[in-house]
C-alpha cells in the first residue's frame, strides 16, 4: 500500500508538465467518437513528440469477430525505433487471455466489463508509465477477416520542457507455446536441474527491471496443472537461478490449488478460472512486481515448469512488462492469427 500511499502524499505538489491526450473523438463535432480498421489494416492511433511520459491507455471496441481481442495487434515504437517495443494481441496485453473480456482491478490493469461472466465489449485500461524522449509511435492492426467496427481510445500524456533522464523505456512481449510433456523424457524420479525446457515468459538483454506478467494457460487435461516452478535467471547466469520458486500457484501469490476461483488484488490475481474440481479448461493469472521490480544489467531469462519437471501438456500463453534501456534485443516473429486463436473457444 506504500506505493498508494506516496500518490496520495505527492498530490499537494505543483505539476510542471502538461497535460495532453491523443483520442478517437470525431473531429466534425459528431458522436462518432471513433475509428475502423479493415481487415489487414494498421491504423496509427498517435504519433507523440517527447519529451513526455504516457500515462493512461484505454480501449473500448466493437468488432464483427468474437476472436478480435487476440487478432488485433497493439504495436508501440519508442524514439523512431524500426523494432516495436510494444507487440502483443490487444487483449492480452490489458491483462485477458483467451480472448475473452472478464472483470477485474489491478493496480496496473483493469478491466470493466460485465461481473462474472463472458462479455464481448469492455472498458480497458493500462496504467504502466511510459516514458520517452523524442517520438511515441502507438499502431493496431487488424489482422481478422472481419471489420473492426469502432475503436475508442485515450493515451493520456503529460510533456515536458527537458529530456528526461535515468529512464527504462516500457516493454511488452507476448509468447505462445504448445508445451509437450517431457515425462517421458525423464529418468524414474523426476527431476529438473538446467530448466532448459520451461516455458518463457521473457529473454531480454540490457539494463532495467521486470515488472511483471500475466500467464493463460488451456489446460485440455482433468488434473492439476500447477507445481511449475518458477525460475529467473539474471545476467547470464546458468544454475542455480537467483530466483528459484516452489511452484505456478505460489509465483502467483496463491496456494493449494486455487481453491478460492476467480479474484482480483492490486499486484496479483486471477481472471480466468477454469474448472474448480478438475483444473481443466481456460485459466489467466497475473503477478505484478510493483512492489519490488526484479533488476538486471545485462540480460533476464523468465521461465516457469509446465507441471513439475515440466510433465504437463498444456498450452501456454503470456504477456511479460518490463523497462529497459534501449536499444532492445528483437522479439521473435509474432505467431500468425491462425496460430494464437487456435485454442480459443467458439
């Protein structure tokens, strides 16, 4: 709650930025308060100049597709970058998986939609500070067979007269994954000592910090999917990592199994519970490191077991959030909508 309690504390001090907002507001005085995106299309929402930081990102649309939250792409390119540091289906990257809206708060995220149950339209929001010093280039492509109806939007930002300095610049990765069971890979008692076969959830080389992720995970099997340790490696390092969990739950601020369903607290929480007896079917989980970001000054490996010693089948999916100096290593390909919208329902 410190974190709260310095917002409120700073409150009385005299801003020297200003404030701007780049939006969808139609600009012949109307209510259509929005844009299209055909299909194939990339729109570009603001192009900023810095010095500036964007506060506040929200999104609200209405499209043909019920898969749109994971066809349409949010791209973000810091200071005239060609490799986006930014790239991850929309929804995703406001904290739903599976391409499907659900309530919930957090501290960095939120989502408004309808309480417990399956919308298809919502208020979302971001709240990461990103800063930068000279252009913000934010762009969504429709990569759907269908029309993106509207697409309402705010980036709120505050300018400043000079350059700002000791700054990560924010970053957002999404990575897919059909984890294989490596049980039958493994000797009687299963063990896992190299963590070579987790799955990733960020690799990234410079200087900054992780702040956090948010993990789906479809879990097409009646057993539980959880006791994946996590493990991150800082700065190169091989074994053992420096931080080295007990298991998916407990990273993720819980414990026995998720008894407690669905839930949402300021730096953790889950947004997608599956099936409560069996552990099967769609889950979404996020942990914020707001409290304590994990620093590195060369490089960082995040990874979790997919069961114990990684056992499990299951398909993973994940958003990690970070700040780093630039520039930024690549991020791999993005897999094709074909490929992300594979497990979804319907």
């Amino acid at each position: 709650m410190s974190q709260l309690i310095d917002i409120l504390g700073s409150l009385p001090k005299l801003k020297d930025y200003v404030s701007k907002r780049a939006s969808s507001w139609d600009r012949t005085g109307g209510n259509r308060d929005f844009i299209r995106i055909e299909p194939g299309e990339t729109s570009t929402l603001a192009e900023l100049d810095g010095p500036a930081s964007i506060r506040h990102i929200w999104f609200t649309i209405s499209h043909k597709s019920s898969k749109y939250l994971r066809e349409m792409v949010l791209r973000i390119y810091w200071d005239g970058e060609r490799n986006p540091s930014v790239e991850c289906p929309v929804g995703d990257f406001f904290g739903l998986g599976h391409g499907m809206l659900s309530h919930f708060i957090s501290l960095p995220l939120s989502v408004v939609t309808v309480r417990n149950s399956i919308s298809l339209r919502g208020g979302m929001n971001c709240f990461f500070p990103m800063p930068f010093n000279k252009k913000a280039k934010i762009t969504v492509t429709n990569e759907s067979e269908e029309r993106c109806n509207a697409l309402y939007y705010y980036i709120d930002y505050q300018k400043y007269e000079h350059p700002l300095e000791d700054i990560g610049y924010f970053h957002a990765w999404w990575n897919m994954e059909e984890c294989q069971s490596q049980k039958y890979l493994l000797p009687s008692k299963k063990v896992n000592l190299d963590g070579k076969a987790n799955y990733l959830i960020l690799d990234a080389e410079g200087k900054g910090h992780y702040v956090g992720t948010v993990v789906s995970i479809f879990n097409p099997e009646s057993d539980w999917f959880g006791e994946g340790d996590d493990m991150i490696f800082i700065d190169g390092e091989k074994w053992p990592p420096s931080l080295h969990g007990t298991g998916t739950e407990d990273y993720f601020c819980g414990a026995w199994g998720y008894p407690c369903g669905k839930y949402d607290g300021l730096f953790h929480g889950i947004t997608l519970a599956g099936d409560l007896m069996t552990w099967s079917g769609y889950w979404t989980m996020y942990r914020f490191h707001l409290e304590a970001p994990i620093a590195f000054k060369k490089s960082i490996r995040v990874t979790i077991e997919h069961g114990h010693a990684n056992d499990k089948a299951t398909v993973y999916s994940s958003v990690a959030y970070w700040y780093q100096t630039e520039p930024h290593k690549p991020f791999p390909s993005l897999p094709p909508k074909e490929v992300r919208v594979r497990y979804l329902k319907g």
